[in-house]
C-alpha cells in the first residue's frame, strides 16, 4: 500500500502516466481544502510518491485529471466560482506548470468536472497525439 496525502483527502482523481507510473490528484482538507497532484511509481519492489504540488492555492472540488502528451497532463477543477483547467508538466516524479500558465476559465456555476484525452489516431500517417482533452461538466441550476 501507499500514502498519497498523510492528512484528510477528497475528490481523489487519477491517471495513468505509463506502465508503472501515474499522477494523483485531490483536495487537502487537511489544508484548507487546496488542490494538490503527486506523482507515483512503482519501478519494482515498492511505492515512490514525488514531492506534492499545488495547482490550486484555494478550494478545489470535483477534480478530474488526464494524462494528454508525453510530458503533459490536463487537471480541471471546480472551483467556488467557476470551472478551471491548467497544463501540468511532468518531470520524473516532479510537477510544474510551464513557462506562466494560468488557470483557463471554462465556465461559472460548474459543477461535477471531469476531463479525458482526446488523441490522434494514425490516420494520413500523422501519428502521435494532440495534447488535448475534453472537459465535460454540469451547468449548476440547469
């Protein structure tokens, strides 16, 4: 077994990063209820947890996270005004946000957000993957 988070934690998301890694993403209510990621492998004989990183430095509900490039993963949130996503780089069992990326603004009154890779097939000979994803949420009130 492993520790994610040693304090209380909610809205866990995770995602795959390769065949023996992924990224963990949740709200510390131990910490007043930010959203934080970390990194976890297991190369063999047991856990590796990167060092936590803050994505969000205020309450973040409804987490979904998504692994779109080699290097990229897509966290989106709820926030308590709005929907958000942000571009994390993954470096080792380090996050990081590239250059100044700021949150991206979806939509107000959000709520339930969840997101999913949408990649390029091989199709004309392209290859690869878009580093997109798709956020899907529900309008709050509707």
């Amino acid at each position: 077994s492993m520790t994610v988070n040693s304090g209380s934690t909610a809205k866990l998301a995770l995602a795959p990063l390769g065949p023996s890694d992924a990224v963990a993403c949740y709200k510390d209510t131990a910490d007043a209820g930010l959203g934080k990621c970390v990194v976890v492998r297991n190369p063999g004989g047991g856990w590796q947890v990167g060092a936590k990183y803050t994505f969000h430095n205020e309450v973040a509900n409804s987490i979904g996270v998504t692994y779109v490039a080699s290097t990229k993963l897509l966290v989106c949130y709820e926030t308590t005004t709005a929907a958000m996503c942000k571009v994390l780089v993954v470096s080792g069992t380090t996050l990081d946000q590239p250059g100044t990326n700021k949150d991206t603004y979806i939509v107000t009154t959000a709520q339930m957000v969840s997101v999913t890779p949408m990649h390029r097939l091989h199709i004309d000979g392209a290859g690869g993957n878009l580093a997109t994803g798709v956020v899907c949420y529900r309008r709050a009130g509707t």
